[in-house]
C-alpha cells in the first residue's frame, strides 16, 4: 500500500488531561484560545483534540495553490493533523524539527516510523533499512530526534501482517522482524513523552486473531501503548473497533488507534485498496472516541496521497493527488 511521502504531523501535550494520562497527537479545530507560538496551521482546540497541523503537509502545501471553491473544499484536509511518515537517512533531523514546532505550539506530534527491511513486501511503497543493524541504527536515531518531546509513533505499517499473509516472509526472516520491531518499541518507550502504537493490520485482512496477536506478542506489543488498525485502509469505524476489541481481548486489553482518514464511506471491496473511488473522509482525529479502548481517531495516511499507480494513470505511492482529495473532502 503506497504510503510514504512528506507528511505531516500532529502535536503537543493535551492540556486537558490531567498528570498519568495520555498526551494526544497532532494539531488542532475548534474554539478556543490559539497557542502562543509555533509555525504551522494554527487552529481552535476541539474537544479532545490537541494535535499540531503543520503547514507543510502535502495538503497544506497544495491549498497554497489552488483557488475558489477547491481551495475551500480542500481546507477540510488541510486544517486536520494527519502524520509525518519517516524512512530514509533524515528520520532524526525530521523528528527532531517536527517535535520542536510541536512543543512550541503545544501539541503532541504524529510520526509513524516506516523502514522496517523488506517494506511493503515489495510492493508500491517498497525499500526500508538495508538489513538488520541499519535498521536499528535508523530507530535509535529517530528516537534521539524525539527526545523529551511529546509523540505518539505508529510503527511500521503491515509489517507484522505481512508475516502471516503469504507474503514470502521466511520464518527465519519474521523471526528476524518481530526482534527489529521490539527493539524499536523499547528504543522509542525510553523516552517517557512517546507513545508508540505497533500496526495490527486490517479488519479485512487477517482472519486468525490467535496468530497475529503471538506475533504482536514476539513484536513487543507488552511494552507498547497499544496497537493501530485501518492504516492507508477504508474499513468503517464501527467495523474497525469491531476487530480491533476482539484482537485487544487476546492482548490483555491492549489499547489502539484507528486511521479514520478515509473511511466515511467504507471500504469499495475487501481487495480494492489501491485509490478506490467514492471513498470519503472520516472521523477527524480526536482522543475523545467515546468507545472505550480505543485512544484515538487518526489521520495516520494523509487524505490525497496516492496509494501508488494502480494501472490507471494514478500518481506514485504518497504523491499528492488533488482531484482524489477534492472527491474525499466532498463526499
């Protein structure tokens, strides 16, 4: 699923919640009095909601450039926090620049960390780290950009799914993965204002609960915040939560996120995730879900990004595709 691309991020403590509770992600909606400083899209506070909008996602950057009616449509995606995705050498120097504009403007930032080795099985977002010892030099410099600041990190979307989905992953090579990604949780929970949640795939994609969540298990899920479902998917919240309570009751209660960014409409089929059509906006994010277990609504992929070129002339993997967000943002 293509995913990768200059995201943005959302961020800062929740000012609402009191000592022991959870900071929120991204920027923010509503009334309310606008922070003091920091750059980006600095908008009311909704209930809920403390996440930083910054200016520089693919969206924000987009409605620069466009005029009328598209540019008021599109603001509907520019003003919500979705994430910053980082793969590659700058992952530090982007987290680290994100966090601080963040702090500044008293949010808490959005980040999924996606470099796992062997990414995306191959397909339109492929690559990742080199192997092994790269790919934990790569964590341990993300998590050195973090720092003391407030973040909740996704980390590495389906690369626990593609374990189990007759990807081709060896068992020596899974065994290999599920040690990367608990190194990566421990790395990231070092710092005590990072919440880190590990990817649990799809409502439509694993059918055997039991064997994801020993996998999870292996992938260090005890010592994460939680898990993530619905990540760059179209499964609708309720069918989400649905999955997400059952795979929670096989982890102890774990808790987890949902990437609501493009699922008002649910899914066009259980195979058609690659830029399927009459697809809509969903919940925007917020911690206030009201369903218990699940911390947040998230816009974990960025809503107009495409998914990769599905034969049908789309844009490469996290391109931003403007007529794709307009039918987003108007259905």
């Amino acid at each position: 699923m293509g995913r990768l691309g200059w995201r943005v991020v959302a961020a800062a403590a929740l000012a609402a919640l009191s000592a022991g509770a959870v900071a929120g992600c991204g920027d923010v909606a509503s009334g309310g009095a606008k922070p003091a400083a920091g750059p980006g899209r600095l908008l009311g506070q909704q209930p809920g909601q403390a996440f930083y909008v910054s200016d520089q996602s693919s969206a924000a950057m987009e409605l620069a450039k466009v005029k009328g009616s598209d540019a008021k449509t599109l603001t509907r995606i520019a003003d919500q926090p979705s994430a910053l995705w980082l793969g590659g050498q700058d992952a530090r120097t982007e987290a680290e620049e994100l966090t601080i504009k963040a702090a500044a403007a008293s949010r808490t930032a959005l980040i999924v960390a996606y470099d796992i080795p062997h990414r995306d099985c191959g397909q339109f977002s492929a690559g990742g780290a080199a192997d092994a010892a790269a790919y934990r030099d790569w964590i341990a410099a993300l998590a050195a950009g973090l720092a003391d600041r407030a973040a909740w990190v996704i980390l590495e979307p389906d690369a626990v799914a593609h374990t189990l989905d007759g990807c081709g992953v060896t068992a020596a090579a899974a065994a290999e993965r599920y040690d990367l990604l608990a190194y990566a949780v421990g790395e990231l929970k070092k710092h005590s204002k990072v919440r880190v949640y590990l990817d649990a795939g799809n409502a439509g994609w694993l059918k055997d609960q039991d064997r994801l969540a020993d996998a999870l298990r292996r992938s260090g899920i005890a010592e994460a915040d939680g898990f993530s479902v619905n990540v760059s998917n179209f499964y609708t919240t309720e069918q989400s939560s649905e999955y997400g309570d059952k795979l929670s009751g096989l982890l102890g209660g774990k808790h987890y996120v949902i990437d609501t960014s493009r699922n008002g409409n649910g899914p066009l089929g259980d195979r058609d995730w690659c830029n399927p059509a009459g697809r809509a906006l969903g919940e925007t994010p917020t911690t206030g879900t009201g369903r218990p277990g699940v911390d947040a609504y998230l816009w974990i992929k960025n809503p107009g990004e495409s998914d990769g070129d599905c034969g049908r002339g789309e844009p490469r993997a996290g391109e931003f595709w403007l007529p794709y967000a307009l039918g987003l943002a108007r259905s």
